[in-house]
C-alpha cells in the first residue's frame, strides 16, 4: 500500500515528479498501486480522472498494454455507475496517444533509412553485400520491423483493450463504434490482413454476448433502432474494408452479419445501404466463380439503383449492360469450378437456401428468370448495340454453323470494356452448349473434328478435342446433353430417348422442333384436345355449316362461357381477396398488439429487475465500504506492529552485523547483553587467530616459490637472448641484400628511361619553341585586346562618373531647393498659428475681463442689496416695536437704551378647534389688549414709502400680490443708481 494514497493529489505530485528524475516504472507501479487499491472505489471521479490520464500515458510510454487493461477496467467499474464521459476521455486518451506513438516511430523509422545512406551515389557498401548473403529484408524492411512493428502491436492491443472494456454498454455505445471504425481504418492503413479477420470474429463475438445478457443492467438493446443501426452501419465498414483488403471470406460473413442485423430491423433498411449491400454481394459472388448468384446481385443492385432519378443516361445504359451480360454469362452446365444454382444431392439445398436468402428474394433464381426479369423491366432496351445482338445470338436465333464466328465479332467490342470482358471466359461456356444443343436437333451423328472447327474461338479460349469430350462429358452428367462418343470412328452420337423424363433444364434455348421425348410427353395432351374438338364437331352436325366454321363457331361459345364463368366467379372472388386482406391486417394487428405488449411487459420487468439489482447492488457496497472500512482499521493496526517490530529487529541486526557477530534473526528476540557481548568478543579472537594463520603460511609459500622463479629463469633468458641476437641479425642482411637489389633494379631502369628520353629531345625542344612562340604571340594580341577594352572601360566609367556627378548635383539642387520651400511654408504656418493664438489669447483675456466685470457689479449689487434688506428688516423691526408699544408723547423709552418690548400681536386670536377623541370643541381665547398707536403700520405699502424717502417713484404692485418685493426694490435701486 503507498504511503501516498490518503492523498490522492499527493500521488499523482510524486508520480510527476518520479518522471522529472527520470523513474517512470516508479511511478506508474505507484499509480497502478493506487487505481488498483479497494479504497479507490470511494474516491471521487474529479480526483481520479487526473490520476488515469496520467496513468495511461505512463503505460503508453513505457509500453506496457496489459497493466494498462487492468486499470481501464478497474476504472469502467468504477465510473460506470455515476458518470460514463470520464471513461470516455480515458478511453480516447488512450487511443489517440496510442495513434501518436505509431506516428513518431513511422517518422524515427524514416529517418533512420535516411540517415544510414552514407553516400547517394554508392549503389551498394560491403556492409549491405555481407549482411544479404544471409538475410532477405531490405534495411527499410528490418527498421519497420524493429521500431514501428512494435508499436503498431501495441496499438492493435490498444484497440482490443478499448473494445473489450466498451462492449454491451448502451451508454458507451457511440464510443465503441467509434473505437471500431478506428480499427478498421487502422487494418486498411497497415494491410492488416490477419488483425482484420481477429476484429471482425471479436465484433460478432460481442453481439452474440450482447444478444445472450441483454437482462444486465445498462445492457444494449437491439431492439432499439438507433442501436441496431449503428451496428448496420459498423457492418458496413467492415465489410468496405474487406472487399478492399481482399478477403473474401470475411466479406461474405460480413454480409451474412448485415443480413441478420436487417432481419432484426422493424424499419426498412435505406436505399443507398441496400445498394452498397447488393454491389459487395455481387463482387463476392463473382469472385467465387458463382454467376448465377453473381447476376442476381447485380440485378437487385441495379434495381435498387435506378430508384434515383439523377442517375445519368451513360451510366443507366452501363449498369443495363453489366446486368445483361452477367445474365448471358450464367453457365449452363455447371462445373465444380463455375458454381451454378443447381448443385446435385439434398447437401446443396441449404446452401443454396442460405444464398437466397442473402439476396432477400423468396426463391432461388435460375439463368431463366433473370433473363425474363431482365426483359419485363426493359433492361433490354438500354443496353448498347453489341449485347443486343449477343442476346439475339443466344437465346433466340438457331444457327448452329455459325454462331462461333458471329460471336467472334462481338468479343473486340466486348474485351474492350472493363466492366463486361470478365464475362467473356464463362460467355464461351454457354456458347459452346448452345453449339451443341442446336447441333443435337439437326443431327444425329457429326465427326469430333467438325465439332472442333465449329468451335473454333480466337486465342486464348480456344478449345482442344480433349477440352470439348471433358465438357461434353459433364454435361451428360449433370443432364443437360444426351451424346455419344465413339473414339473409333471419332464422331459424336446424339441419342434421344423418346421415354426420358424431363430434367428441368436450366435454359433450352432457341429450338428449331420438338424432341422426340417431348413428342411423347405430350402425346396423351394432343389426343385429348382432338378429342374434345371431335365431340364438338359431332355435335353440330344438324347444321349446314362447313367443318372450319363449326370449328370457329365451337372456339367462340367455348371462350364466351370461360369469359361468363370468370364474369361470374369475379365478384366472388373479389368479396373472398377483400376478407382475406381484411383478414391478414387483422391478424397483423393483434400480432402487433402482442408484440407491443409483450415489450411493454418486458420493458417493465427490466425495469423492475433493474431497480431491484441497483437496490442489492446498493446495499452490497455499504456492507463492503464497511467492511473495507473494517478491513483498513484492522490492516493499519497490524502494519503499525509490524513496522515497530521490524524496526526493532532491524537495528539489533545492523549492531550485530557491525560487531560481525553471525546470529540468526529468529535468536535476536532470546539473547540478552552479556551474551552479545561475550559472542563478539569471542568471534573476534578467532578472527584474528584465523587471520595471523593465514598470513604466516602465505607468506613462507610466497618465499619458496619466487626463488625457485628465479633459479629455473636465469639459464632461459640468456638462451632466449642469444635466439632473438641471431634472428635480428638475418633479418638485418636479408633486408640490406633486398635494398641494394631494389636500388639496382632502379637504376638500371632509369638509365634505359634516360637514353629513350634524349632520342626524342631535339623534337620536344622544337615543339616546346614553336608552341611557346605561338602562345606568346596569342598571349600578346589578347594583352593589346584586353588594353583596348580596358581603357574604353576607363572612358566610360569617366563618363558615366561625371554624368552620376552631374545627377547628384542637379537632385541636391532640387532638394535644397525644396527644403527652403518647405521651411518657408512652415515658417509661415507657424507665424499664421502664432497669430491666429495670440488672436485667440486676447479675446480670451477680454472675454474673461468682461465676465469678471460682470461679476464684480453683480456682486456689488448683491452686496448693496443685502445692505438695503439688512437695513429694511431693522426698520420693520422698529416699526413693530413701536407698534406694540403704547403711544406716548415724548420719545419711546427702547430708542433710549432701554429692552425693547415683546413681540406681541396686532390683531384678535381667533378661536381655534380641537380634535379631542371623537368630538371636536371650540376652545375661546381670550382677546388680547391692542396698542392704539398713533399711525398704524402697512406692510405693503413700505416699499412705496422708501422709495419716497429716496426721492425716487413708487413701486407698482408686485405680479405676486404684493408690493415692494426684492425684485422691485432690486430694479428701484438700479433706477436710483443711474
């Protein structure tokens, strides 16, 4: 158990930081540790899910698939039951680093090829020659095979893993079919042949676990149309894949898989699915060699197909061919290779049975059938020229003598086109029945040879004596021709046995006259019609008719009684089809009904069951988170003893081992202190008597031995020196000896080189002189060019100096020209901005001379106007003191000094009514005394009176009623000042 696991973010931070020093198996055994533990079970899935990724890129990394299985599942376990999209970021996770693997190896393996080419231009190096002798891969092949084989392993396990943890889960349904289709894109990438057919045998093994424990809780269910039309759908990638890998046998379970899905299905399957379905189908067939089977695919493939209605004229008239042609090409006589729908004995009944039943058709189709089918829908008619013409040739002209040489001109035309010269090789086969079957009408006996030359096809289908007589053979045995061959005379017998029974023929084809055996057949029918005819005839005798006409007349009353007959039984038989269907709907009803109902009870016991297995399976993970609960406190308590226990141990054992005492475990827990002590020291006396021992008796074996070294060593070096003296001097005159020689030799042939040189001097002297004076004169006429050229040069780099001269002159002018322009122009802006500024300033300045003007006589008509209601308000206050008081001659008695009076009112209170409860009172006041002041005070006509004081006019009244307002004293004032 990790020390880690109470804290599962503590675990994944070691894990990260085991990877950082470079210990990835550490830290994937701790993470295995942890998701493998019983107690993860009660951990949350948000904590979990960081652990699992990590966890599975681990594996990937190091490679380690079945550690990685253990975990998924432990995890799908765990997760399935409270959220599915956790296990479905794991699963493709695991997947897509998986896929990333591949990619990277690919890309290694690639640059490896690359960089092992030394040289680009070495077709082949010792190395490669050696290393071919004895292996056949080339060195892409083995780098493949050594870093991108094992990961494409991996990844394939990868796959399986993922599957087999998805399967029979109707909530991770999606991301298996995902997960499949990835599969099957992977065998197709790779050309895994062998992966592929594992694959496709897992795929059905999960459905047929599906279909066997549908009862499981989250099971999926078939029944659902979603669910079984993803399934359809991963069918039929599976069996794209392997009609493209090939495997024809895996195609054929994979349309019998398809097969079975559709019978399941309750909707019907849509057309572009059928027409994939029957096109595989038909490609199996042909590859088989069945082109009964084969013809019938196509013809439910191009009856699926015409259904659209933007399908062009070409490709109308294209697949009319193919479906002709296929037909045509149905052999009639069946061979152990080219399998028709007729096999012999009861063994091939079911097999043929099973392929009808694949093409979804209620009988097994027959060369005839197609034919007329082909016919009623008009297939004839779209088909090109040549199958025309070819259908004419085998099915209604009788030409026997030349229906090989009018089909040898149709088979250009016919090989040319791709889709239909796969049909030419059986097309050969049906002709050459057709050649002896109308042979066999016209004549009896024909020779082998003429047989041969009428059955005469350009190569490569030419057919040999022994060809024909092995194919006429087989025809007799499978009943189809009736021959003889008589190898003595060398000619073919065609019997007729008039007492035959009818075979039942695949195709008779065009027939000049009736067979013999047919004749008798039909014999007893032919005499009953004359008969009839004759007592029809006797009959009428009375009549003065002739025989024709009573003939006539016997053929119109029997057709108007079979006309009166059918007349009468009509509406018979009409009120019989309408209760019949009345019927059939009646009872398609009730078995709908109880097909509905039985699902409803179904669905209501899987319900049930359901509630009942999530109650028990409730109930069966309290009792284990108890008893794991249990489990852990037991376990925690047992690890502590023994971690105590060996800690102990463990520190008398390191005493022990540093005293070098050698004392079992098991004694540790027995021996006291004074024992130990006296053990050590006894072991170490021992030791030191042992060592002391050894040392003296190494050391005397040592002295012997090196001195007897040296005696036996004396005599064998002086030998050896005089043995290597000798050897060195040999060498020393063999080796001078060799040198004079070679110095010899040398000389010799130098001098012979010399006396050859010096007869070819004087020529070489010549040739030197004339060639040097050719070359000098060569040299001095390119000197006088390359002086020429040279100072043409010089004159033209003059003038070309001067004129850039003269060009940099006249743009500096331009320039400098310009540049006065622009700082005069700038100059000029900027003193019409100075301007237009102190313009700007001045107004400013006097705008703000003004406003503050403005606000300085406003402030001092404010100022003179809280001075006048200062000087109003004291005056009114007077007047009312002297209003209180009584009149008296000389001065009031306040305006000396004196307190001024109380405030009293002028005019009587009048009464006043009070709420008291409920009712309300008059309450009477009592007047209170009036001052009879000698002038009585009027408040609205004080304005008025200071504006007489002042000299100036009266104030009118005031729009608010009353007179001498601030407003009117305001403009009295302004009046006043000017």
């Amino acid at each position: 158990m990790s020390r880690f696991y109470n804290r599962p973010e503590n675990a994944l931070k070691r894990a990260e930081d085991l990877i950082a020093v470079s210990q990835p198996a550490s830290a994937l055994t701790l993470l295995h540790d942890i998701v493998m533990s019983k107690r993860a079970r009660s951990t949350p899935l948000a904590v979990l899910e960081p652990i699992m990724l990590k966890f599975v890129e681990l594996c990937i990394s190091l490679r380690k698939g079945r550690t990685a299985k253990e975990g998924l599942h432990q995890y799908k376990n765990i997760s399935q039951n409270t959220t599915v999209s956790s296990i479905e970021t794991v699963i493709k996770k695991f997947i897509e680093l998986s896929e990333a693997k591949v990619a990277d190896a690919q890309e290694k393996a690639e640059k490896i090829t690359l960089d092992s080419v030394e040289d680009l231009e070495a077709s082949e190096t010792p190395e490669s020659i050696i290393l071919s002798t004895v292996s056949t891969d080339v060195d892409k092949d083995r780098t493949d095979r050594e870093v991108v084989t094992p990961w494409l392993k991996f990844l394939w396990e990868a796959y399986r893993t993922a599957l087999d943890i998805l399967r029979n889960n109707a909530r991770l349904e999606i991301l298996y079919q995902s997960v499949a289709n990835q599969a099957f894109q992977f065998c197709l990438k790779y050309t895994r042949k062998t992966e592929f057919r594992r694959l496709s045998e897992l795929l059905r093994q999960h459905l047929a676990t599906a279909a066997k424990y549908a009862y499981q809780a989250h099971a999926i269910n078939l029944n659902d149309p979603d669910t079984l039309q993803r399934h359809l759908d991963a069918r039929f990638v599976q069996l794209n894949a392997a009609t493209e890998l090939q495997l024809w046998q895996e195609a054929f379970r994979s349309v019998e898989d398809i097969h079975n899905l559709l019978a399941m299905s309750k909707k019907p399957p849509k057309a572009f699915m059928m027409a994939n379905y029957y096109e595989k189908l038909a490609r199996i067939f042909l590859v088989g060699e069945n082109f009964l089977f084969h013809a019938a695919s196509w013809s439910k493939y191009y009856a699926t197909v015409r259904q659209n209605k933007n399908m062009s004229d070409e490709e109308h008239q294209r697949m009319a061919s193919v479906v002709l042609m296929s037909a045509l090409a149905i052999p009639i006589i069946t061979t152990s290779k080219t399998r028709g729908g007729y096999m012999e004995g009861d063994d091939s009944k079911p097999k043929v049975q099973r392929l009808t039943n694949l093409l979804r058709v209620a009988r097994a189709p027959t060369r005839e059938s197609l034919l007329k089918e082909a016919l009623s829908k008009a297939v004839l008619a779209r088909v090109r020229p040549e199958l025309k013409e070819l259908y004419q040739i085998l099915e209604v002209q009788f030409h026997p003598l030349s229906i090989t040489k009018k089909f040898a001109a149709l088979l250009p035309k016919l090989q040319e086109d791709k889709d239909l010269a796969m049909y030419v090789e059986p097309l050969h086969q049906v002709i050459l029945t057709r050649l002896l079957q109308q042979l066999s009408q016209v004549y009896t006996t024909v020779k082998i040879d003429s047989v041969v030359a009428l059955a005469a096809f350009p190569a490569p289908f030419d057919y040999s004596a022994h060809t024909i007589e092995k194919f006429i053979m087989n025809g007799c045995k499978k009943g189809e021709l009736s021959i003889r061959i008589n190898h003595q005379s060398g000619s073919l017998t065609f019997e007729t046995d008039v007492f035959a029974a009818s075979r039942g023929s695949v195709s008779e084809g065009p027939q000049l006259q009736t067979l013999p055996s047919e004749q008798m057949r039909t014999q007893l029918t032919h005499l009953a019609k004359r008969l009839h005819t004759a007592v029809a005839l006797i009959g009428q005798t009375s009549e003065t008719l002739s025989v024709e006409e009573r003939v006539v007349r016997v053929a119109r009353e029997e057709k108007a009684r079979a006309f009166a007959c059918a007349m009468e039984r009509l509406e018979e038989e009409r009120k019989a089809t309408a209760q019949r269907r009345l019927l059939i709907e009646k009872k398609k009803e009730l078995r709908e009904n109880e097909l509905m109902k039985r699902e409803r009870e179904q669905q209501e016991a899987r319900k049930l069951r359901m509630q009942r297995e999530a109650e028990a399976e409730k109930r069966r993970q309290e009792e284990e988170s108890k008893k794991r609960e249990e489990d852990r406190l037991q376990q925690q308590r047992l690890e502590i003893q023994k971690q105590e226990a060996a800690k102990l141990a463990a520190k008398l054992a390191e005493d022990l081992k540093d005293k070098n005492l050698k004392v079992k475990q098991e004694e540790l827990e027995t021996l006291d202190t004074d024992k130990l002590m006296q053990l050590q020291v006894e072991q170490l006396e021992k030791e030191k008597r042992e060592i002391q021992n050894k040392l003296k008796a190494i050391g005397k074996r040592y002295d012997h031995l090196e001195r007897a070294y040296r005696k036996e060593e004396i005599p064998l070096l002086d030998k050896d020196y005089a043995e290597q003296k000798a050897r060195d001097r040999a060498y020393h005159d063999a080796l001078h000896k060799a040198k004079l020689e070679t110095s010899k030799f040398q000389h010799s042939e130098a001098v012979k080189q010399k006396s050859r040189m010096l007869r070819m001097m004087d020529d070489y002297t010549l040739l030197k002189d004339r060639l040097s004076a050719d070359r000098e004169k060569e040299f001095e006429a390119v000197r006088v060019e390359a002086e020429r050229r040279i100072a043409d040069a010089k004159k033209q780099r003059v003038l070309e100096y001067r004129r850039t001269k003269e060009e940099e002159r006249r743009a500096h002018e331009r320039e400098e020209q310009e540049r006065l322009e622009r700082e005069e122009e700038e100059k000029r802006l900027a003193e019409q901005r100075a301007r237009e500024e102190e313009e700007k300033r001045v107004r400013v300045e006097a705008e703000r001379a003004a406003a503050l003007e403005r606000q300085q006589k406003l402030d001092e008509l404010a100022q003179k106007q809280r001075e006048r209601e200062a000087e109003i308000e004291e005056r009114r206050r007077e007047r009312e003191r002297a209003a209180a008081e009584p009149a008296k001659p000389t001065e009031p008695v306040w305006r000396s000094g004196a307190e001024a009076p109380s405030r009293r009112p002028i005019r009587d209170t009048p009464p006043v009514e009070r709420s008291t409860g409920d009712r309300w009172k008059t309450v009477e006041r009592a007047p209170v005394e009036k001052a009879a002041p000698t002038e009585k005070w009027r408040p609205a006509d004080r304005g008025n009176e200071d504006q007489k004081a002042n000299g100036a006019e009266p104030l009118a009244p005031s729009r608010f009623g009353k007179a001498g307002g601030w407003r009117d004293r305001l403009a009295a004032k302004g009046n006043a000042e000017k």
